[in-house]
C-alpha cells in the first residue's frame, strides 16, 4: 500500500500551483481522538449540557436519533444518476452522532453501530471518485468515526478503516484534483473532506498526509477570496452552509491537530460572512433563494463557530429559531447537528441580543443587499436584491432581482434551482455557463422568469457584472442601486435599478433605462404565489392568506400591467402550480432616458 501512495505521488503530483509545506512528516500532532472535539474538551461540554436545558434538549434528540439509527438497516450504495452524495450524507450523519453519542455516554451500543457502519461502506467498491463531492463527504464521516473511535476499534476493524480511508478517499485525490483550483464549494468540500482523512491517518501515512495537508492550506485560499470584500458568498444562501460550513471544519481540524489555521483565519471577508446569512433569512423565516436555492431557511451550525470567534452572539438568532420552534425531526437531518453542541461555548440562547442592524450590503462577484423594518416583528417589511454575475458558479440570469415581504407573507419570489438530476437525465449539458449553453434555455434559469428586466426577450449577458453603487442604511430610508447596464450591453447604454423601503411603510423599485439607437420593448416582471387581480393600467391587487398587497405602476411612457403564466414548455422540467408572473412591457424610446417606478404597498402601509 505505501509503495503505491509512493508510485501515485510521483505520477500525479499534488499541486497544480507551488506548494508551501506548512506541516511536514514529522509535524508533532495531537492524540486521537483531535478532530472537533478533543479528549480534555468532552468534560467541559458535559459540563456546559448539564446546565444549560436549551442544549441538553438537544443532546436527548441526538441520543433519540441515534437509537433510530441502531434499528435502521445499514446503508447501500446507491447510485442516483452520477451522484451517491445522499449515502455519503447520511453515512456522515449516522457516523458522527453515533460516535458523539458514544463519546458522550460511554454506551458501547452506540460504538459498536458506528463501527459497523464504518465497516459496511468500506466494503463498497469504490466511494464514486467521478463525483469527487461523494468521495469527500464520504471521507470525512470515515475520518471522524476512526478518531472519535480510535480507542475502542479493534485493530482488524482500524486497518480496514484507515486503509479505505487511503484507498478510496486520499489516493483518488491525487488524480482527480480539478477541484483543488476552482472557486466555489467544491473546493472546499473536497479539500475538507481529503484533510480530515489526512488527520486521521498522519501517524501511519505521514508523507501523503502532510502533502495533503498542505496542498489543502494552499487551494482552500482560492474560495475564501471571494468572500472578499465583505462575506457576501456567491452561490448563495445553502452552498454557504456548505462550503463555509466544511472551510470551518477545516480551520477547525488544523487548529486542533496541530494549533495553527495556518493564517486561513486572516481573511476579514470570510471572518465577516456570518452577517451574510444572518441578514439572508427573512421575517417567514425563508431565504433570498438566488442562483441554484430553495426558499426554505434552515439551521446552519457553523453560526456558532463565528459567534464564538468574532464576538458575537447576536449572529445566532436565527439558529435559535431553527433549534427552539422548528420540528426537531428537521434539524436531526443535519450531518453537522453536533457542532451545535461543540462550537457553543456557553452561549445563552434563551437570552440572545438583536442584531443591530436593519440593513446589510455585501459587494464582490455577486453584490447582495438586504433590508428589513424589524428583527423582532414577524409583519416586518424585507427585501433582498442582488447584481453580480450570471457566470459564476450556480448563477442564473438573475441579475437585478429580488425578494419581498410583509405581513408575514412573501409576495415577491424566487423559483429557485431546477432538479439537477431531471436535467441532466435528459442530456442536457446543464453546466456549461456561456452564452450559448442550453442552461439558459431552462425556464428557471433565465431573466425572463426572475424578478427583472428583459429587453426584446432577450437574455442577459454572461460576461456582464452589475455592481451596486449606491447604499442608504438609515432605519428609514434604506435603498440599494445596481447599475445593470453591463447585463443588457447589447440593448440599451445603461440601466439602473434602485430597490427602497420606504418610511418602513412600503418597497419603491425604481428603473431607469437610456435607449439605445433602437427603440426596444422592455418586460418589468415580477414572480408571486398571490392571486392577482388587475384594477386599472398601473395597479395589480395581490391576495394572499386573507392579506392583501398593491403593486402599483408610474411611468410617463404607456403602461399596462398584466399577468404571465409561470408554466414551462417542455415536461421534464419543473411545473410551477399556484404561481404568474405579474409586471407590464413598455417601448423605451431610442436615444432617450426613461424612468420607470414599482410600489410595493402592504395593507395598512398608511402612506399620504
């Protein structure tokens, strides 16, 4: 095995880029178990359960979800179109509950599931290196249940264990590397993933660990510079949870391994980007689901490690409201449930502080700004609105779109991403990202089904970039501007979009658009779930669960609001039940400024 590690490591070297060797074979690590949770720390956390009800509640579910687990068939691998990410996921899962189970009540029932749980995908053929996110998630279950278990393992059951670790997740690593340089999640999923098999296995496989290690030091920069300049993340709301939450873990294993991160904890985009999901929830509790998302919030235990390393306790309010109200059968899907419980450094979660802020801007590759009336009142006024580019990762042609609430009700929306897995059976090269690539012939994909503008029906423009140029972060007049021009380059000279909460009373989109020597007809369109009902040329009433909201029109140009069905074309796409597009077209004349304004007015907005 080891002569082969040798052979591998001389065919396919490691880096695609100079390499620094920050840890080395002879590098002085800690003891097993070093991964999360260290020996001398599982005191202190029974301590902290012990007197805190919130997390001890939580500590019973995963005891509860554990005995679940021990009745439950073991795993197969099972294959779903290029992807066995939902096995690795749930192997993840089992794996690290199970040993924290274990850890935490030295019942060896809970050890020995772990173990044959570790034992039964080390049996499979191979853990899907085609699809490297399977083989890194995968990995990083395996690393945590030997490390946690490392004491109690029998010696056959460690070298089966550490030797799939090599075999099925190391060695795949070091031919497989197109990840190491990309700029997004898989980056740092894989990197994670490949560090934490490293830690595991460094005292028998130090020099393939060590040249692991560093190589992941090096690569994981590349996604971390795009948080830059303020922690806005460019895939959005739940590969954030993600890629941030496996770069933490990797912070996290090097600190404790070897009680450095390696200068990765210098980047204040990354440091700050807490605030970015924090400000993403709304009021519903849904997100701003740009680019490939769903609407629906969810818990994101990594919060915890930012709150505890900048300072802040206000940034878990919105995990308090997943942990405290949600279903706790929801919150036990997550794989990553314990770092709730390691990372909470005796925080108080029954008396948090509010957030201070009612607005939040981040600029970068995908520009972000959210707004809101009020943290603490579910009827609060929201709105997110994005610029950026719909060349990076995961983006669609969704540049200048945006979200809306009030009264407790989403009246603007976002369909979110399409079903990878229906799209790519069907042929379809569904990551291609240039102008030409059959993505945008997607309904959810392109402009003509998000809350923007469309010229002449035409998409936007790949290589456009429309940055926001303009913040107001008052309590009563916030706005966000985005200059689009770049977007719509082939169609108009410029256009800007400036999205207000006004008064805290209602939202004010504003569109100004200099024609070009071509008259075009432009589309204003906005998605919603309401029943709409056209009162006149500028208004559109919009009910919903018994409320109500007016979207109201202003132009000198003419104007006509309307409905458009929500409904793809074709049958292997997504049908969109209970949803229309509402909005209006309008001739921008050649060669002239055109001002365009959209309110947004909730029911008692009291507005003279």
């Amino acid at each position: 095995m080891v002569k082969n590690i040798i052979v591998l490591l001389l065919l396919f070297p490691c880096l695609v880029f100079a390499q620094k060797e920050w840890v080395n074979p002879t590098s002085e690590i800690a003891v097993h178990p070093r991964l999360l949770l260290p020996v001398d720390s599982v005191k202190a956390l029974q301590l902290n359960l012990s007197s805190d009800t919130f997390l001890m509640r939580i500590h019973n579910d995963l005891i509860e979800a554990c005995n679940k687990i021990i009745q439950s068939p073991l795993l197969e691998r099972n294959q779903i179109g290029r992807r066995i990410l939902h096995t690795s996921d749930e192997c993840l899962r089992r794996v690290y509950f199970l040993s924290y189970a274990f850890r935490m009540t030295g019942n060896i029932q809970f050890a020995q599931r772990a173990e044959a749980e570790l034992l039964n995908v080390c049996g499979f053929k191979d853990w899907n290196p085609s699809h490297f996110l399977d083989v890194a998630d995968m990995t990083l279950g395996v690393a945590i249940g030997y490390d946690w278990l490392y004491e109690v393992l029998p010696i056959s059951s460690k070298n089966i264990i550490k030797e799939s670790i090599v075999a099925k997740g190391l060695q795949p690593s070091l031919s497989n590397q197109g990840w190491l340089t990309r700029n997004n999640n898989w980056n740092q999923v894989c990197n994670a993933g490949m560090v934490y098999g490293a830690l595991a296995v460094f005292e028998d496989f130090p020099k393939l660990s060590s040249t692991i290690i560093n190589r992941a030091i090096e690569s994981v920069k590349i996604p971390m510079r795009e948080y830059r300049p303020d922690g806005a993340y460019p895939e959005g709301y739940h590969y954030w949870g993600y890629g941030t939450g496996l770069n933490v873990m990797l912070i996290d294993a090097l600190e404790k391994s070897f009680g450095s991160s390696y200068d990765l904890k210098e980047n204040v985009g990354f440091n700050n980007t807490a605030n970015f999901i924090l400000h993403n929830l709304a009021p519903s509790h849904l997100c701003f689901n740009y680019s490939d998302a769903s609407a629906s919030g969810n818990l994101n235990a990594v919060a915890f490690w930012f709150a505890k390393n900048n300072h802040d306790v206000s940034l878990l309010w919105n995990e308090k409201i997943w942990l405290g109200n949600e279903e706790k059968g929801n919150y036990l899907k997550d794989p990553f449930l314990p770092n709730v419980l390691i990372w909470n450094n005796g925080v108080d979660l029954n008396h948090l502080s509010v957030p201070k802020n009612l607005s939040w801007t981040g600029k970068g590759l995908i520009p972000v700004s959210f707004m809101r009336t009020s943290w603490t009142d579910t009827n609060a006024i929201y709105v997110g609105i994005k610029g950026g580019t719909a060349s990076a990762s995961h983006a669609h042609m969704d540049i200048g779109s945006f979200v809306m609430e009030a009264n407790g009700e989403r009246w603007a929306m976002d369909f979110g991403a399409e079903n990878y897995n229906s799209i790519e059976k069907t042929g379809i090269d569904l990551w291609s990202m240039n102008q030409e690539a059959p993505r945008w012939k997607l309904f959810r994909y392109n402009n003509l089904s998000h809350n923007t503008l469309a010229f002449d029906s035409a998409f936007q423009l790949v290589e456009g970039n429309a940055p926001i140029i303009n913040i107001i972060a008052l309590p009563k007049a916030m706005s966000s501007e985005i200059d689009l021009s770049s977007v719509y380059a082939n169609k108009v000279k410029s256009a800007k979009r400036k999205i207000s909460i006004v008064k805290k009373r209602l939202v004010s989109i504003e569109d100004e658009v200099i024609g070009n020597e071509k008259e075009v007809t432009m589309r204003w369109n906005m998605l919603t779930d309401a029943t709409v009902q056209l009162l006149d040329s500028l208004t559109a009433e919009l009910t919903k669960n018994g409320k109500k909201l007016l979207l109201k029109g202003k132009s000198k140009g003419v104007f006509q609001v309307k409905t458009w069905s929500a409904q793809p074309s074709t049958a292997f796409e997504s049908t969109n039940p209970g949803k229309i597009f509402v909005g209006f077209e309008v001739i921008v004349p050649a060669n002239k400024k055109t001002t365009f304004e959209v309110k947004l007015l909730p029911e008692n907005y009291n507005v003279k």
